[in-house]
C-alpha cells in the first residue's frame, strides 16, 4: 500500500481496519444474534422487529450479503479517498503502478 502512495500511517490503519473487519465478520453473526421465537419481540416494545424471528433460518444469506455490502462500501470509501489525496493518478483513483 505504500508503494501505491498510501502514507504509512494510513496503510497501517487501513491493514488494521480490514482485520478487523474480517475477524469480526468471521467471529460473529449478525443474524444469530436475535431469537427465533416470534412473542419475544412485542411491536409495543420492538416496532421494527416484527420479522426477527426469521433470521435464524436465513443467517447465512443475511451474513454473506452484509459481508459482501460491508467490503463492498470499505474498499470503495477507501478508493474515493486515495482519488481525492491524488495518490494515484488515475482518473479512478486506482495505483498508476500497480498494486
């Protein structure tokens, strides 16, 4: 990443942002996390969990998609900000000399 221009300091923490977003994504579950017993979630208390007992059943499908979204909005964020500090002098802001 410092050979594309990347300062070291931001590489550093860039490398570290992607840890923790693989080892997070990788460790927990998103979908896991809420009941699969429908009473458990009153609309008087929960008004937008009418359907988080389904999760479970589709846990994979929700994990993957929010990974892939997640990446997805990382690596285009960072693409943006390598663009807009001039690191690589493309006009998509990718490496002018590999990555």
């Amino acid at each position: 990443m410092v050979r594309a221009g990347w300062p070291p300091a931001q590489a550093t923490r860039i490398g570290a942002l992607m840890r923790y977003f693989v080892t997070g994504s990788a460790l927990s579950s998103f979908a896991r996390g809420f009941v699969d017993d429908r009473e458990t979630y009153d609309p008087a208390d929960y008004p937008h969990l009418g359907q988080a007992h389904l999760l479970a059943e589709h846990r994979r499908r929700v994990d993957e998609g929010a990974f892939e979204t997640g990446l997805r909005a990382l690596l285009e964020g960072l693409g943006l900000e390598y663009g807009r500090r001039g690191l690589g002098g493309t006009a998509r802001g990718g490496p002018a000399h590999g990555s």
